[in-house]
C-alpha cells in the first residue's frame, strides 16, 4: 500500500468550514430543488482543481452532478454519495438565518448542515485531498451530488437510475445515515452507526365519499365522520417489536460495550421502547396521520374527505402485503386506499471491506467509540442501489449530542466544528484507505 503524504489538516478544516458556509447559502429547499444552482457552486470548484464534471438534467432546473478520479481498474468504484436539496424551514422558529452559514459558538448553523450539506462537503473534501495528493488509485473514485432525495428522487436518483444506470456503477457508496451519537440509552459513550439498511416508505392517502347537504340534517353517510372511524382503527393498530438480524448485532455490540444493559428481546424491550420513539421506530412499522382535508365551509357536509398516512416499513415486509392487512383493519369498503410513494431495499452485508475499514477508522479516531450496523428510520437513495445490489452504507463520521441530532428537519440544524472536523478527516481516511493501490 503506497505512503499517503503528509496533510496540513489545520488548513483543511478552514477550507471546510468556508467551503460549507458558502455551501449552505445556496438556497435548494425541496420544493422546488433549484439544484442547478447547487451543481454550479460544486463545478466552480472542482474544475478549478482540473477536475471534469458531468451534469444529468430532469428538467426545470433538477440537476444532478457526478466526477470522477480515475484508478487503474483492478477494483470497482467507490462512490462518494451526497445529495443538494434541503427540506423547506419555518425562519420564525430559527434563532439564526438558515441560509446564512453562520458560525457561531462553536458551531455551523443552517439548514442542511446535517442533512446533508455538512458530510457532502467532508466527501467533496476527502475527493479533492485525492487529487491534489496525487494518490495513487486502484478503483475509480466517484463523488455523486443528488438532486430531489427529499422529495422521493424522481428528478434524482430514480431519474438517473432510469435513464443513465452505467452512471452509477459502484461496489461500494458511502451515503447520509446512521451518523453518531454522544450518548445512547442514558451511557455516555460515542456510538457511531453505520447504516446497512432503511425503512421502507408507503406513503398512502385515504379517500372516501358521502351525501353533502345542510349540516343541520345529520347524514348516515357522512365522509368525514367515516374517514375519521377508518383513522382510529388504524391509530388501534399494535405493530410488533420484530428483533432482525441487523439490530440482533447492534444490540450485542451494545451490550458488549456496556451501553446497552437490557435484555434484547421483543419482550425485553418493551418499555424501553415506551420510554424511546426513535427505538420503537427501529423496532415496528410506523404509521402516521399527516394531513386531513375535508369540507367546504361551517354549516355544510363535505362530500369529499381524505387523509394522508406516512407509513415506514421494516426490511423484509412487502408493501403489498402490509396494504392488504391495513384495508382489513380499516374494514371499510367505502374507504379507498390510494397510493402515493412505495419503496423498499434489499439490507446490505455486515462482513465486508468497507465496514471493516470505517470500524478501523474510527477506532483509529475514537478508541472508545462503538461502532454498531443499523438501520435508518428514514429513507435515502441508497434504496435505489442496494436493489441494484450495490453495497451502499450511511457513515459520516460526525458524533452529535442528541439536541443537536434533533435539528435534522426541525429547527436551528448546526454541526458543531468539532464534530465537522470529524466527518472530514474520517472520510477522507475511509475512502484513502478503500481506493488506495
């Protein structure tokens, strides 16, 4: 393996920090994306290193971005995944600008800091680092910016999938997920996950139908009133705690380590679940009411009512399945299940190369880390992926305090810089380590 040299990490870390501020002051809330603007920024950049990019356009400005650093072939590539837009924000909750890349108390405040600008820029970092080194490479090395993660990637990854799939090539990516964490179950240790797998979303949407007419003459059939009957059966529905292989290892790590001291089992975890949400999320599908649309004004019975339910499946249940079970729980003909976004992946591999080689990084970094495979609650582009069988992991390095890990979509998102720090030199360290000849 050839010597890698040295690094003025100092230095790195500044430009890093510029280079995300500015960052976060391109404005590519989803909707409406505006992810052009976003592959503008990422091109000035890398070309000014001599580095060539590739633009895949879905139309009114949804641009995706991908380069490449050449190796010599004898590995396939290592994708380095990332994606541009961000959710919306409410700036009346925020106590600073979300789009003004403020550092501030020892942390960068704004909008995708975390989710995910801040690791895009530790990846963008870690593939420039390659270039200027002149790193000598035995699997092409590939940064890959999205746009519409946030919105399900029609105009992303699902577009380029479709339409230029040699374009993503890979034996391994590296994606947003299952980023570390200061303390875990009340112990004060860092655990950082590494995400192998996500739940699936369904989202659906509940319509059905009744007589309008005067609200002074009760209808038998009144939509809303039966809309709200199929919303409460469902809100009845108990979900079981289903212990998979994925979260059999994550708890025995844990328990290893000592930061997990109860008993691994679905009985076993009951109340702790009752005491944690994201736990019981990790555990059982979720279903949850979002929106609730009916009616016309005060006095007048709605002839229409319809309601939206985010649901997020466990690795392994099928969509059709768990819609069929759900249209026998709502036992209502007159109900009718439409559905709107379905997706669900294929759980990657423990034992591989690249999970052997961040557990070394970052035990490298943080001797006292744990590092534990898991799954995220949520959903990413690597579905996309590993479907194509593609081994796509969520690491960034980062280890946040629960509060700040809370700013994912919700208000005042910061990374604190020493977490920043990091994410970059932890990737750069994991894709070094998995490029070089």
């Amino acid at each position: 393996m050839t010597s890698t040299p040295a690094i003025d990490w100092p230095r790195l870390y500044d430009e890093a920090v510029d280079t995300l501020t500015a960052y976060l002051r391109v404005d590519t809330s989803n909707p409406p994306g505006r992810e052009r603007a976003a592959c503008a920024f990422l091109s000035t950049i890398l070309e000014r290193e001599g580095i060539a990019t590739e633009l895949f356009d879905a139309g009114n400005d949804r641009v995706s971005l991908r380069a490449v650093i050449r190796g010599d072939g004898s590995k396939r590539p290592l994708m380095l995944l990332n994606h541009m837009d961000v959710v919306p924000v409410q700036r009346e909750y925020w106590d600073e600008e979300p789009f003004a890349g403020i550092v501030k108390d020892g942390y960068i405040w704004g909008r995708g800091t975390l989710d995910m600008k801040g690791l895009a820029v530790a990846q963008l970092m870690a593939f420039l680092t390659v270039k200027r080194l002149g790193i000598p490479l035995a699997r092409d090395l590939v940064f890959f910016a999205m746009a519409d993660e946030e919105a399900g990637g029609d105009f992303g990854m699902r577009f380029i999938n479709r339409e230029h799939p040699d374009a993503l090539d890979a034996e391994y990516v590296i994606n947003e997920g299952a980023a570390g964490s200061t303390e875990l179950f009340g112990v004060q240790r860092p655990v950082i996950g590494v995400a192998v797998s996500e739940k699936g979303p369904m989202w659906l949407r509940l319509v059905t139908e009744g007589t309008p007419g005067h609200a002074s003459v009760p209808q038998g059939d009144n939509a809303v009133d039966r809309l709200v009957r199929a919303l409460h059966r469902i809100q009845q529905w108990e979900q079981p705690l289903t212990i998979s292989p994925i979260l059999a290892d994550y708890f025995e790590r844990l328990q290893r380590a000592g930061v997990f001291r109860g008993e691994a089992t679905a009985t076993g975890l009951v109340e702790a679940t009752e005491r944690d949400r994201r736990l019981k999320a990790l555990l059982s599908n979720t279903i949850s009411a979002t929106t609730l649309t009916a009616g016309i004004k005060h006095n007048v019975i709605p002839a229409r009512a319809e309601a939206t339910i985010d649901i997020r499946l466990l690795p392994g249940v099928r969509p059709d399945d768990f819609e069929a079970a759900l249209a026998g729980v709502i036992d209502d003909p007159l109900v009718r299940i439409e559905r709107v976004y379905v997706a669900w992946s294929e759980a990657n591999p423990v034992d591989t190369e690249l999970f052997r080689t961040i557990e070394e990084v970052v035990h490298a970094h943080l001797e006292e880390a744990v590092v534990v495979p898991s799954i995220d609650t949520w959903f990413t582009d690597s579905a996309v992926l590993r479907n194509n069988g593609v081994t796509a992991y969520g690491f960034s390095g980062q280890v946040n305090t629960p509060e700040v890990t809370a700013g994912v979509h919700g208000n005042n998102e910061r990374i604190s810089l020493e977490s920043f720090r990091q994410s970059v030199s932890m990737v750069f360290e994991v894709t070094r380590r998995m490029c070089v000849r």
